[in-house]
C-alpha cells in the first residue's frame, strides 16, 4: 500500500506546513542520501496565473524541508517549450527569487552548456516512445543518478483531464520535440515513469493545492481556494489522490490505470494510506475540465476525425504555425481579455494572493 501525506494549510504556516508535510510523506526514505536532488519546477506558463505554476511557497518550503534532512546538494531543472519561457516564468513566478535567496543554482535542459540529450536505452518495456522516437529516445545525461522531486499544482489539464506528478516529467525528459507524443500522452507518462525508476535512486512529490485551478488548465482556469498539500513516493498515488479530491474517478484516467497495472504505482484510492490532516481527504471539489480554443484545436487533430493528418500538422514546419496560434492565443487574447482580471481579483481578494505579491524568501 502506497502512502500519500495531506495536510491543510494557511498562509501564516505554509512553510512550517510543508515540512511536515514532506516528514509524514517520508521523505528521508524515498531519496538517496549520497546524491544530488533534482527540484523540477512546474511551468505551465510563464505568466504568473493562480495555480498554473509551482509556488514560490512550494519551493522555498520543499528546500527547508530537503535541507532539514541532511539533502544540502539541491539543483533546480528548468525547461522550456515551444510556447513557453522559462526566464520569463522563473523571474515572473519568484522561483529565481527563491533559489537565489538559498543558493540553488537553475539549469536549463535546453541549454547545451548545462546539460547533454544522450540516447537512451530503457530496460523496460516502452507502450510508445520506442515508436514516437524510432532513432533513439533521448534524455538529459544530467538527471542520471540524482534525486528528483516535482513541485506541481493540482490543477485540470486539458488532454489528461488532470496534471500532476507523473505530467511534470514530461517537460523535464522529453525535448522541444515532445508535441509528437500528445495523440498517445497517456501511454508516453507512463514510459517516463519507468524511465524515472531506472535513472533516479528517489523520486518524491510535493504538490501545492493552495489554489487549484478549475477548467481548461494547465493556463486558462478558474483558481480556487483549496489549502491543501500533499507529498509521497509515489508518483502514481499522489495524482490519484489529486484526481479524487478534485472529483474524478482516478482509474478512469488511462495514465494512472496504465501505471497501477504496469506495477509502477498503486492509482487505486482505496489501497492508498492517507497520512495527516485525513479528513481532507473526504473532499470532493467538482471540478469539471472543459474546452477552450486550443485544445479543440489539439484534440481535432490529436484524437479526433483530422488525426490522420497529424505527422504532417505536428511532424513538420507547419507545426509553428500552431505554435504561433498559440502563444498569440494564450498570451495576447485570453490572458488580456480574461486572465489578467482574474490575476488582479486573486492578488487583492486572496489570501494566498496577496501572500504572493509580497512574497519575500526568508521573510515568511
């Protein structure tokens, strides 16, 4: 039986509430004492939107909580995507604020002058990635044998109805080419788990649900107030369980299936031990996923009656024009027309949002 650590919380304990949270997920015993720790931010997107992002409280509660622990040799692993920057969305996030502030250095999977992509060879049975990548299944050479520990929201995704600890490898694994993998994404998280097993002696989780997002996440979402935290090893039963408080049936999502019955994690609720503040547990949010312009875009092509023609959308140039549709999508029709009003009403009417516009690492 897997176990997976819940705990409420509030602005005034968050970071004294993560570090119990990260003792009661056993955190000591998932990692390797002797290596170095991978922190793997989530960026969903670089613009600072409730619930899209890890938190600078995440971070900065997860390196106390590392460094209580006797794990001092941490590392932040950034990456960026075709729609994304992740200058942009550390500096805009306060993830650099937090990482200067305990002398973390940042490195970036997409620069050559900090990490290698060097093919790789699974010893376990790959579903896709074999396929999607029949030259060779490339991964950063820097994430052999450290520690990782992924720092996602609880949030809605809008192609695996949730996101979580198993997604936040996706962006970290896999390169700039990982849009070949969406039309099979729940077949592909499940090979980067195994991937994980073999080239981390410790995986652990922190996931921050201060605010989760509701709706067609990661980015165009309604953030809600949860207070929630959850922590464990296991990357399958931490998404389960942010699946169930936010309302879904976890073995209905075929990543998580996959992985319960390919031994890699339990996804099962029922054989997942809760620790903690397990009352939060009986939570059941009614969160609903939905559509937006993108991905009824993604999904014709991806999982639709246009797939066939996803190799060459997806495969070649004119895959940047999608990109470009995108961004201008995201970042220069929602977010002014929609999301900065939301962004404004959540600094100045939350709790967690004003925490975060005045957010000082050392100072909480």
């Amino acid at each position: 039986m897997s176990k997976v650590a819940i705990v409420r919380t509030k602005p005034e304990t968050i970071l004294q509430d993560i570090q119990r949270l990260m003792q009661l997920g056993g955190v000591k015993d998932a990692l390797d004492s002797g290596a170095d720790t991978i922190l793997k931010n989530n960026l969903s997107w670089h613009l600072m939107y409730p619930a899209a992002n890890t938190t600078p409280w995440q971070l900065e509660g997860t390196i106390l909580g590392l460094r209580n622990e006797g794990f001092e040799e941490l590392v932040c692993v950034e990456n960026e995507t075709v729609v994304t920057s992740a200058k942009a969305g550390e500096r805009l996030n306060k993830q650099k604020l937090v990482c200067d502030h305990y002398d973390v250095p940042i490195k970036y999977n997409f620069k050559s002058a900090d990490m290698k992509w060097q093919k790789y060879e699974p010893k376990a049975e790959m579903l896709v990635l074999d396929k999607i990548f029949p030259d060779g299944i490339c991964i950063p050479d820097f994430f052999h044998g450290k520690n990782i520990v992924h720092l996602p929201t609880i949030k809605c995704h809008i192609y695996t109805n949730i996101t979580g600890s198993m997604k936040n490898a996706f962006g970290g694994l896999l390169n700039n080419r990982r849009h070949y993998c969406h039309s099979k994404i729940h077949e592909t998280l499940v090979d980067l788990l195994a991937i994980q097993k073999e080239i981390h002696p410790g995986i652990f989780t922190v996931t921050d649900g201060t605010t989760a997002g509701n709706g067609a996440g990661p980015r165009t979402m309604v953030p809600i107030t949860k207070n929630i935290l959850l922590a464990s090893d296991d990357c399958v039963a931490i998404d389960a369980v942010s699946a169930k408080l936010m309302g879904f049936e976890p073995m209905e999502h075929t990543f998580i299936r996959l992985a319960h019955e390919r031994g890699l994690g339990v996804g099962k609720f029922d054989e997942i031990e809760l620790v903690g503040d397990v009352d939060a547990g009986d939570e059941r949010w009614g969160f609903s996923t939905g559509d937006n312009a993108a991905s009824c875009v993604g999904k014709l092509f991806w999982f639709g009656p246009m797939r066939w023609l996803e190799e060459l959308m997806f495969h070649t140039p004119l895959v940047y024009m999608f990109i470009f549709a995108s961004a201008v999508y995201h970042d220069k029709i929602w977010y002014p027309s929609k999301g900065r009003k939301v962004v404004n009403e959540w600094l100045k009417e939350s709790d967690w949002g004003k925490l975060f516009s005045q957010y000082q690492p050392g100072k909480v």
